[in-house]
C-alpha cells in the first residue's frame, strides 16, 4: 500500500496516462485506443433513503461516470437500484430497521475482491471497513477510507457516566488502529480533520461534501404540495431532513416549536429510532427522490438541526442551496456551514436558545437571508467539490500501478 507522500510525489504524467484519454501532438505517433474505465467499489454500511452516505456517494457515481470515465458500484447489506453488491448481514438492533450489520468479514471481502475493482473507499469505520482493507491487500489496489463518523462523539453519548472517558480513549485508539491501513483517509470538515490529526490519523486530509444546486434549488418551492400537509395558511414551517437519531437532539428542536406556539410548526422527514413526537410536529417518510426531497425544503421557511456530533451537515447544505436561513448547533461540522448572513449558531442544546434563535431569523426580511443560504451552497456544488477528489483518485491508482510494474 502507497504512503500518502508517495502519492502526493506521484508523476502528473503518470496520473494522466491512467485516468484520461490519450491525446496525439502534431508531431507524435496516433493516439492509443482509450484505456478501460477505472473500477470504483464504495463500500458501506450506512445505506438508507434518508442518508447522507448514500447521497454523497450516488451523486459521486454519477458525476465521475460523466466526467472522469470511471465505472463506479457500491457493496452494502441492502443494495439497490444504486448498489450493486449484497454483503453478508444481520439487523442491527437499535437502527429501528434503518441498518444492517455485517458480520462476516472474510465473506464480505470475497464478495468485494470478485468485484475486481481499481480503488476501493469504505465509508463505515466498522467491520466492513477491515473487509475492504482485506480485498485491496489481496487485489495490490489502494484504499480510501471517508470519516463519516465521530467514533469518540458516539462512545461519549452511548457509555454510561464512569465508563464515558475509557469510552472515549478506545474509540480513539481504535480509529487510529483502523485508519492507518488505509492509503488516505478523508474529513467532510476541518473539525473532523483537526480530531483525526490529534489523535495520530495524520494522512487524513480535508474532503468536503457537495450540493446538486440544480436539484436543490428555491424554484422547487410548491404551495400547493405545501397546503396538502393540511396546515394554516400563516404557518411558519420549520423543517428537518435526516435519520431520527439521539445524536440529533429532535426533542430540543420540539420543545422549541412548542415554546414558540402558533403559527410554527415543525416538518420532519426522516426514520430512525428517535423519531420527534408533538402537538405541533408533522413527520413524513425518508424522501429517495431529490427532486421531491428540494421540493419539501424549498416550500419550508427554515431549517433546523440540533445536532452536536455533524461531521458536515449534507441535508442543512441542501436546504441552503434550496434558499432557507438555517439554525444549528454550533459544533461540529456545521458551524463550519452556518454564518450570520442566512443563520444562526446555538452555542447549547437548550430549546429557550433554539426557540430564540429561531424567532430571530423569522423576525427578518427573508429575502437577503434567502440570497446568501443559495450563494453559500453553490460555493459547494458537486461541480466544484468533486474534480479534486477524482485527482486524488487518480493519483492513488497512478501510485499503485507505478509499484506493480
């Protein structure tokens, strides 16, 4: 497996001979027939309607088949019309039916070896990451792992109160154990990337997610799809996008709702196990589809997201590029996202503080607020975010074909 200084060092030649079309000058021999289309092999656990994962990574696929020539598949517990690949799997208690685990890794990494893929990149830091690992030892191809998850964040929300700091230790300890097999390991957010280096994870670099603002636009605002959730007419509409989780702090975001009475309302859309229940609450099933996904948020009036563990914040960029102000929790990945010019940060998790917070961007002019969320998303369109990391694609594949020759 290449270092990431041998990959950074790797010849542009040598990057271009394997990722792009030959191309003839005047004075050299014809072109050499095109090269076959890299083989890309996602792996992951985390493969639901409602995810992020699953819309990085399909919107990864669709923009590197067009623009880069490379053939891209997916290996998951529950595949679909987007993934290719079924690994070996068991429910996974407590996902309430979101996930499946799997459990048998030298079965998992057979399946992703007969795949016979270029690169592979895990997106889960568990047992179908070590498969992947498996797999490209075995097949001398290079590995990205992508850091969706806080590992430590996790264990210090699910240990109990006297274990909470050796939680914590061994979650650290067993991320860098992980991580360091991998020949790059990328963080959504410089928050996440400042975790990773200071607990020793130092090849991790900074990655972070897109936006199809096309897609996701304020043209896809419909009133009437808005008036068929049977709410008053002067209805402000708080929204929500994502899985049902702890780690989410829905209730925070329900008891502010509730606090600030008519004519708020909160529209959550999503499944899990934590799902928000209340006199003021609507909730609607994981939206597959992004055209009707845009078309929730852009008919809403703003966003909210209570969470503190946000390794980026994928569904809060998609309302911004649909034009809602946003109010979040200032941790994490999303206190990268937000700005005074379209939101507000909530430095506790207290609902007094959302409600606050809320009531202030509702008591604005919508419009400039409105303005500033879109042009902040299109800083992050896929267009843009997504030509860097095919180069550090192909420079990793450039790197390993250069040390099998």
């Amino acid at each position: 497996m290449s270092s990431l200084a041998e990959v950074i060092e790797v010849d542009v030649a040598a990057t271009s001979t394997v990722c792009t079309e030959y191309s003839a000058l005047p004075d050299a021999p014809p072109a050499r027939p095109r090269p076959v289309a890299l083989h890309l092999l996602d792996t992951t656990m985390f493969w639901n309607p409602a995810g992020g994962v699953r819309r990085y990574v399909v919107a990864k696929q669709r923009w590197l088949a067009a623009h880069a020539d490379w053939r891209c598949s997916v290996a998951t517990p529950t595949p679909d019309f987007a993934a290719t690949l079924r690994v070996p799997s068991l429910p996974l208690p407590g996902s309430g039916g979101a996930y499946r685990l799997p459990w048998r890794r030298s079965a998992s990494a057979r399946v992703l070896r007969g795949a016979r893929p270029d690169l592979l990149e895990a997106a889960d830091p568990y047992l179908l990451a070590w498969a992947t690992l498996d797999a490209a030892r075995a097949l001398r191809v290079p590995a990205v792992a992508f850091c969706h998850s806080n590992l430590e964040q996790l264990a210090r929300m699910t240990a109990g109160r006297y274990a909470r700091a050796a939680a914590m230790r061994a979650a650290r300890r067993y991320t860098v154990r992980l991580y360091r097999h991998f020949d790059l390991v990328l963080a959504p957010s410089r928050a996440m990337l400042a975790h990773l280096q200071a607990w020793g994870v130092e090849h991790a670099v900074h990655q972070p997610l897109g936006v199809d603002t096309a897609a996701f636009c304020p043209e896809r605002r419909d009133m009437s799809w808005r008036a068929s959730l049977g709410l008053p007419d002067d209805a402000r509409l708080l929204v929500y996008a994502g899985r049902f989780a702890p780690e989410k702090h829905l209730a925070t975001v329900v008891e502010a709702t509730r606090r600030l009475g008519a004519p708020h309302w909160l529209l959550a859309i999503g499944a899990g196990p934590a799902p928000p229940r209340g006199e003021r609450v609507r909730v609607l099933a994981p939206v597959r589809d992004p055209a009707a996904l845009a078309r929730a948020l852009a008919s809403s009036d703003l966003f909210v997201h209570a969470g503190d563990q946000e390794t980026f914040g994928l569904s809060a960029l998609e309302a911004m590029a649909c034009g809602l102000p946003v109010v979040a929790r200032d941790a994490e990945g999303l206190a990268e996202l937000v700005d005074a010019s379209f939101g507000r940060k909530v430095a506790s998790n207290e609902p007094e503080d959302f409600a606050d917070a809320i009531a202030d961007l509702t008591s604005r002019d919508s419009a400039p607020l409105r303005e500033s969320a879109r042009a902040r998303a299109i800083a992050n369109d896929w267009q843009r975010v997504l030509p860097g990391l095919s180069q550090s694609y192909c420079g990793l594949v450039a790197s390993a074909a250069a040390g099998r020759r």
